[in-house]
C-alpha cells in the first residue's frame, strides 16, 4: 500500500530485540480494511498501520508501551487506568479475547473518538500468550447516527404520545372507521355526545344509531367515499342517544390512505349541533309568528284609527286617544320581543303599563302569582288594561294625589277547567258614576277580552271607585309558573 505521494507508509517497527511475533504477520498490518496494532506480551507496540496512526491522531514512538502511548494523550484527564489499556492488559494476562468493546480514544488536538475494539492474544506453539493484535474500527460517526435516530424516536413518540393526548381530548368527537363500517377508534367527546361506552361503539357499526329517516344520505356518501368517487363529504343528521333522545350532529368524513393511494380508513369529526338546530328552528317560528303578527298588528291599528275617530270629538282628542292606543301596543311588543314572542309575564306587563303613574309605592299595588300569556292574550289585555289605566289617570282613581288602584289576580278550578281570574279596584279618587253610554274603551275591554280570549270582563262603575272583573280560560290564553 502507498500513500498520496507515492511511497509506502512509514511502519512502526519492534526494538531490535527479537520478537517472539512473526515478522509476517506485521508486514500484513497496511492491507488490513480496519485499524490494527500488534503488541508483545509486555505490551510494546511492534507494529500499527496507517488507519490507526490516523484514527490516534499520531504514531507511537519506538518500543513504547500502549499504557505509555494512551497515557501520553490523556495528561489532562483524570488519573487512573484507561479503559484501552485495561482491555489489553486483560488479554495479556488471562487469554481470553474481547469482542466489541466500546472504548473512547482521546486525540492530541483535545478530539475524542470512539472505537469499537476486538483484541485477540497472540501463542506461540506451545500456547503461550506473545502479544495481543487489536483492530479497531471508529464507531463516532454510527453513535451520532445511532444518538439522533434515538433523539427522533423520542421526539416521533412525543409528537405521537402529543397527537394521542389531542385526539382523546378534543373538544369536537373523532372516530375512525374501517372500509366495511366498523368503528377502529373513537374518543372522549363521541363518548359524550353519544352516551355510549367505548366498548360499545367499538362493537357496533356507523349506521347503527343513526335516525331512520337519515341513513340513506349519508351511507350513500359513505359508500362513495370507500370506493374512491368521493373524496370528501359533509352531513348534517339525527342520531339516537343512549337514553333515548334524538340530538342532530354534523359529520364531516375525510379518507387517509397509504403511499400507493389505498384506503386505510375513515376519520369522522362530529359535532353535537342540536342547539343550533332548535335556535334555527326556533327563528324560522319567529320569523312565521312576526309576519303573522305583522299583518294582525296592522289591522289591529287600522281598527283602532277608525273607532278612535268615532268617538273622539276633535283631531287634537283623537291624536291624543290614538297615540295612547298605539303605545300601548308597543308596549305589549316589546314585553313579547323580549321573551321571543312565545309568553310575557302579566306582572311585567302591568308594570310596563303603569310605569307613568307610579309615583308612589301606594299609588299602584299589585299582587298575585306568576303567570305567562300567550301572545294573543299579551295583546288582548295591554290594550284592555291601557284603557283602564288611561280612565283612571283622566277621571279616577291615579287623577288626584290620594288615589290608588288595587289588583290581584289568581288561577282558580271551575266547571269548564282552570280560570285566570283578574279584579281591578281603584280608590280615593273621585265620585264614580255609570256614563249614560258605553265609549270605545268600555267596548274594547268587554268585547275584547270575549271576541279575542273566550273569557269575559264586567265593568261595575260603583261610586267610590271604578272595577272591573275578568275571567279567562287558562288553557288557551296562559300558563302558570
């Protein structure tokens, strides 16, 4: 073997003392593929070729021992036995090989190298240890491979372990599903919006609890998308709890497949979307109610212009009656705006009503239960109670400082069933006397509680107060709380 300028490698040769080690097998030291040195019993290196010089940094000098060469290169490592010169004094005295140790080679320039190392003893022919010859091979390169493959896999299982801990705790649910249906894998959240174990979905198939009426669609996607015709699809359907109840979800389906484009599985991510289902149906109701209250709000304000006009003996008294008539109206919106148009509480209805004359805690009081109208009572009564309210602010009881009115109100049992039943009673306010005809007031509170709700209302004009009695049917205008 040659060097790069052409001549041979220089050759670490033993003292000129004989040596009990065949002088052949040191001159095969160059043409060996790993690094190699060969010592005598004592240890002095005899020969080493050329890919130890360069693995050690630098040649041992004539007849030194490996204990003085490795030495020579740890002075500024802590005493004690090298790990190198340990193993080969092992051989040495005991005869006994070393395969595949790891040893770390320091280098003059501070540089360190680890080496995997087998060392065999060398005999004469009676058997006798001579020497030992040790090949070593630089393994740094294979640790760092070996240490960032390590620092991967850890890293790879802390992404996995990160993904697991994601997957089993999202807040949306996530399944995966095989080809033929069945459930391979599912977390918390679908536990949650099913109600059922995990055990229990893992046994069944995708269809099992979805709603009859909804199965169709979405199997048909699913079916494209298990054969390649679909890659993905969304789906809004009724699924049947655990405990019976039947909650919309929405689906999204997406396929993952290997490298050669075959399908593996499913992952399903499923939402509990029943609140926005009741909140859509629950606006397309308002919607409905809105439009229908739209036109009977117009008639109800074109019957009042007109029997306002009837009875109101200038403009200026029927603008005044009139925009009476139409606050109170929109009063009676905003108590049914406020509780979607499905109820008002009669308590906060009659404390709308009332809000302009209740100057004292004395001027108005009010007692009974709770109880919500229907929207057809709502308005019914706030144009009843508007009139008997703008009466008593005109001409009774809330005209003079001392007056007061007095309302209480109870569901009682009656023959046709249960009765809201509402008395209005004022006092301390002027002399009272029955008006020789009945004006568009008395006619609105009497006739309209009868026409609109099936109740009736009796107005009794005794002289230390007006009152005014209503009994409704329950079950078509309220209910109680």
């Amino acid at each position: 073997m040659r060097n790069a300028g052409g001549k041979s490698p220089p050759k670490i040769r033993a003292p000129a003392a004989r040596s009990c080690v065949p002088e052949d097998l040191l001159d095969i030291l160059d043409i060996l593929p790993v690094a190699t040195f060969v010592c005598d019993a004592r240890g002095v290196i005899l020969r080493c070729n050329q890919r130890a010089i360069a693995i050690w940094g630098r040649a041992p000098t004539p007849r030194q021992t490996y204990a003085e060469f490795e030495a020579s290169n740890r002075r500024d490592e802590p005493e004690g036995a090298s790990p190198g010169r340990a193993l080969l004094d092992e051989v040495l005295a005991t005869g006994v090989p070393v395969h595949d140790a790891e040893m770390l080679i320091l280098r003059p320039d501070g540089t360190r190298v680890t080496v995997s190392a087998n060392i065999e003893p060398l005999r004469n022919a009676d058997g006798k240890v001579v020497g030992a010859i040790n090949c070593f091979l630089d393994v740094s390169e294979r640790q760092r491979i070996t240490a960032a493959l390590e620092r991967s896999r850890l890293l790879a299982r802390e992404q996995e372990q990160r993904l697991a801990a994601t997957y089993e705790h999202a807040a949306i649910g996530i399944s995966e599903v095989a080809p033929d249906g069945r459930f391979l894998r599912v977390n918390e959240a679908i536990l949650a919006i099913t109600g059922y174990s995990r055990e229990h979905l893992l046994a069944s198939r995708l269809f099992t609890h979805t709603h009859p009426d909804d199965i169709d669609a979405d199997r048909e996607g699913f079916r494209k998308q298990v054969a390649g015709a679909l890659e993905f699809y969304s789906i809004e359907k009724r699924f049947i709890r655990k405990d019976g109840r039947v909650i919309w979800i929405s689906v999204r389906s997406s396929p993952v497949r290997d490298d050669a484009g075959r399908l593996l599985y499913l992952v399903r991510v499923v939402q509990d979307i029943t609140e926005r289902k009741a909140a859509e149906q629950r606006a397309r109701l308002l919607i409905d109610e809105l439009n229908h209250r739209v036109k009977n709000t117009l008639a109800t304000v074109q019957s009042l212009a007109t029997q306002t006009a009837r009875t109101a003996p200038n403009p200026a008294s029927f603008r005044e009656s009139f925009e009476g008539r139409l606050i109170a109206l929109s009063k009676a919106h905003d108590q049914l705006t406020m509780h979607h148009w499905e109820s008002a509480d009669l308590r906060g209805l009659l404390s709308a009503a009332f809000a302009p004359y209740r100057g004292g805690t004395e001027r108005v009081i009010m007692r009974g239960e709770d109880v919500l109208l229907q929207p057809r009572a709502v308005l019914t009564l706030a144009m009843a109670f508007h009139e008997l309210i703008t009466n008593a602010a005109k001409y009774g009881a809330l005209s003079v400082p001392t007056g007061r009115v007095e309302m209480h109100w109870h569901v009682a049992p009656c023959a046709q069933g249960l009765r809201l039943r509402i008395f209005w009673q004022e006092r301390g306010g002027p002399p009272v006397t029955e008006p020789a005809q009945r004006g568009f007031g008395s006619r609105l509170i009497e006739g309209g509680v009868e026409a609109e709700l099936g109740g009736h209302a009796r107005l009794s004009f005794a002289p230390q107060g007006l009152r005014c009695e209503m009994e409704l049917p329950l079950d078509v205008m309220a209910v109680t709380t």
